[in-house]
C-alpha cells in the first residue's frame, strides 16, 4: 500500500493554446492543434474538444450536474444530479460518434428503496465498471451521511434499458467516486474532500480505511479532492480532482490527475493542467475517465454547455 510516496511536477503550457481551445470549443469543433502537458513519466497532448448537446428528458432540458463519466469503443457513460424538483441520480449514457442521448437510468429509486430510512439520496460520484458492472455510489447531499453502492449490471455499449440494477452494500458515509483495481480487484471509495479513503471487495467487505495522507501522499504538496477516478487496465488507478490545501499558490493551478502505483514500485506522476478560458470551472472539476491511451475531462454540467476533453496520453523515456 502506498506510503508518502508523492512527487510533484507542474506542468507548464502556452497561452496561445487557450487562445485557440476557446474558439474550437465556441464551435463544438474538434480542436486539432497539439499542445503538450508534459511530466517526468507522461505527457498529455490535447485531442479535441467536443460540446455536448443539452439531454431532453420528459420533453424538457434540465440542468444534470455532472459528476463522474466512463468511456468505452462506442459510448459515453455519464452520471449526473437533476438539478430541478425532484432532484434525482441518473445515469446517462450517450453514443460517442454523434453524442447523442441514448438511455437514462434514474437511480434515485434504487438507491431510496429501504422506506424505514428518512433520507434522500440524490448525488450519485465517480463510478467504474469491472468488467460485467458498473459501481456508483449514490450518496445523500451532506458531507457525513450515506451512501448506496449500486451496481448496475451490463455489457458495454448496450441498451441501459437492459441492464439489472440493485444496491451491492451500504456504507455510513459519503462516498463521492468508486475506482475498481483490476489486479487486486479491489473497490477504492473516496469520500467527500478525499479526507479517507475505503477498500472493499466486491461483496461489500471493509479491507481497509486509510486517511488520504496515507494514501495518496503528504498534503504539503497537494492535497488531492479526487472527484473521479478509474482503474487501468495495466494495474493501478489515475484520479483526477482538485487541490484543496488551504495556502496553496493562488496563481497555481488546482486542477490535477495523479497516476497512482498501488505496489510503490514507481513514482508516482502528478500533473496540473490549466484552466481553460471556454469553460468556468477547473478541468479536473468533475468526470474523469481513461479509454485506450486517451484521458477524458467533463468538468461542466449538462444543460449547461457543458464540453469534452480530450488528451492522448504518451509514456515518457518507453
């Protein structure tokens, strides 16, 4: 288990890139200039940039908070808070040639479905699949409250229609992204701010409980919020999130992905990206995902103009 073992690399990046990201995202155009994030054992190098279209469900275009997404050959999987009364969990899932809306899955129902609790849990977080099911945790709005951990199961790129849904195991605090290792296959659960971080298997069993310093490395450098983060298909987990140290260099960005090496064999890579001038928000500030060598940014909400990123990513010195 990984033990104060972070290292940090600003990645720096010109101005004239965000001149140019701002006017291919006004268009909803794929951005086709190459500009480089580069760090001691990875460089991001930006693909493009898509605007989504707004999701029309029951006839109207409500605003979907964003919080994690998942990309597979030929979808983009998404899950969101509806923002309008009643708020409602929903899992969306879009076709990534043309973005457009497929299926939703309202998630609020399953995850309320014990009548004896009072509560109300409407804020689903980063999610991750295993191969044949997707984790999501649905949580209640509060930073110490509950969490459903839903599994949602399916084969990718098939109708959500489909798909069985059920509540795996409960946990007795907010849990805001689910990342699943694919060698040790373990479920990690960030809570709110990352101040812990759980292992489960996937029968709902507490392997362990690991305060983010632990974890993720000392906060003097960054202390890491992960918002959403996903398993590689190599071992290890990438987590994008937010810099939340209270003195941190305000002209430093605080937006950030960290690859994590579950073994400690490597050093880990941390890299900061810039604010992008086409949208309000940090980068890293919601959905994250990973899908052959290329990392995926959906920091905006959708109904709100919200965009796509994305970056080839390219091992250094291999």
């Amino acid at each position: 288990m990984p033990r104060n073992f972070l290292r940090s690399l600003c990645a720096s990046i010109a101005l004239s890139w965000l001149a140019h990201l701002h006017a291919s995202c006004a268009t909803g155009q794929e951005n086709t200039t190459p500009a480089l994030i580069r760090g001691k054992a990875y460089e991001l190098i930006d693909a493009g940039s898509k605007k989504l279209p707004d999701p029309v469900i029951d006839g109207q275009k409500p605003r979907i908070h964003t919080q994690g997404i998942y990309v597979s050959q030929h979808s983009l999987y998404v899950t969101g808070r509806m923002e309008r009364e009643p708020k409602q969990a929903l899992f969306l899932r879009f076709e990534r040639a043309d973005l457009i809306l497929k299926e939703v899955l309202n998630l609020t129902p399953i995850s309320n479905e014990d009548p004896s609790e009072k509560l109300h849990r409407d804020h689903p977080g980063g999610f991750d699949y295993d191969g044949q099911c997707f984790w999501i945790p649905v949580a209640v709005s509060s930073r110490h409250s509950s969490t459903a951990m839903i599994q949602v199961c399916t084969t990718l790129d098939t109708d959500l229609n489909s798909a069985s849904s059920e509540v795996s195991f409960m946990v007795d605090d907010h849990i805001g992204a689910i990342a699943f290792d694919r060698d040790k296959k373990i479920l990690y659960g960030a809570n709110w701010d990352t101040e812990i971080v759980y292992l489960w298997n996937r029968d709902g069993k507490l392997l362990n409980r690991l305060p983010r310093s632990e974890f993720l490395g000392g906060d003097s450098e960054c202390a890491l919020a992960v918002q959403d983060w996903k398993g590689l298909p190599t071992g290890g987990l990438v987590a994008g999130g937010i810099d939340k140290r209270p003195q941190g260099d305000p002209l430093q960005s605080r937006a950030v992905i960290q690859w994590v090496d579950l073994a400690g064999s490597q050093t880990p890579e941390f890299l900061r990206l810039p604010d992008s001038t086409a949208e309000r928000h940090h980068a890293t500030r919601e959905g994250m995902a990973f899908f052959d060598q290329q990392l995926f940014l959906l920091p905006g909400d959708l109904g709100d103009s919200a965009i796509l990123f994305r970056y080839r990513v390219k091992p250094l010195g291999k």
